[in-house]
C-alpha cells in the first residue's frame, strides 16, 4: 500500500495515474454530475444511484453508491463532503465522509486530486489524507484503484459516445 503514517497517528493514501486527455476533461469529470454517474465507483458493477454536488469552494456534494445486487430501493452506501478547494483545471480538495452502515462513518477524511500536465497527457495525483486506521486506509486503497480504473475507461469512450444525467441512457 502506498501510505504513510502521519504524526497524528492518521494514515495518508497517495496514487498517481497518467491520463492521455487534457487536465479540463479531467477536472470536469470530478465535478459535473452527468460525469460522475457514469464513473464513480470502486468495482464495473457498483454505481452511483444519485450524485449531488455544488462545485464551488465551501459547496457540498453527496453521493450514494447502489451494487445492483442489493434487494432495496435505498443506496448502498453514501458519501458527502465539502469542496475546500478548487482551482480548475488543477486542483480539488474536499471533504470525503461516509454516513452508516459504513465502518468509521463520520470520519471526516480529505481528498485531493491534483492534475499536472505532463508528455503523455496529465498526471493525476489522488491523495486521500486523515484515514483513521489501517483498515480504512487499505479500503480505501482498493477503492480509489479501482475507482480510477473505472475513471480511466469512461474517459476513454469515444466522444461521440452520449453523455446524460441517466446512466442508464446512452
């Protein structure tokens, strides 16, 4: 795991990815709902069931995360925070808190996402920060890897490739 203990006795998570699109179409896709939808989420078969989100410093967001297994009508798991930073088309930073059933819900961790360009593209840096515990951290890990997989196949579908705010559409 690429994580470091901090003094505080939190642990912090980086990954790095580069991406052969421009840091806008990045940035755009952390941000706007209709991206998100289609993105978001650890594993192909976990997606968001709904994605709210104020892009603005001090805006909020929340989402929530269906398996399509789940034999309920309610998410399987939500997420919301605040954006403390942002600089498009570089720099995200916000507040990354689940809410129950999920272990250390209330955890208010910080995530931030840096984009730099680079010969290949734009190299994406994902720092989670405040992981209360290794178990958290190793979640989240897996998580943010597979979440970036998924991020890296939706941006490279084709533009012609439709875009809604249903992802079930297209």
């Amino acid at each position: 795991m690429n994580a470091e203990l901090k003094a505080d006795g939190t642990i912090e998570l980086t990954l790095k990815r580069v991406l052969p699109f421009p840091r806008q179409r990045i940035f755009d896709a952390w941000i706007q709902p209709k991206h998100l939808m289609r993105w978001m989420g650890p594993t192909p078969d976990i997606n968001l069931d709904f994605a709210e989100v104020d892009a603005r410093p001090g805006g909020s967001y929340r989402m929530g995360f269906k398996d399509p297994d789940c034999q309920t009508s309610e998410p399987l798991s939500i997420v919301h925070g605040e954006f403390l930073v942002l600089e498009p088309p570089s720099t995200l930073k916000f507040t990354w808190i689940w809410e129950q059933p999920v272990p250390d819900a209330g955890a208010v961790t910080v995530v931030t996402v840096e984009l730099s360009d680079v010969a290949a593209g734009t190299e994406l840096t994902l720092t989670h920060q405040r992981l209360p515990n290794q178990e958290f951290a190793q979640r989240h890990e897996q998580g943010w890897i597979g979440t970036l997989d998924k991020f890296q196949r939706y941006l490279e579908r084709p533009h012609s490739t439709p875009i809604s705010d249903n992802p079930t559409e297209a």
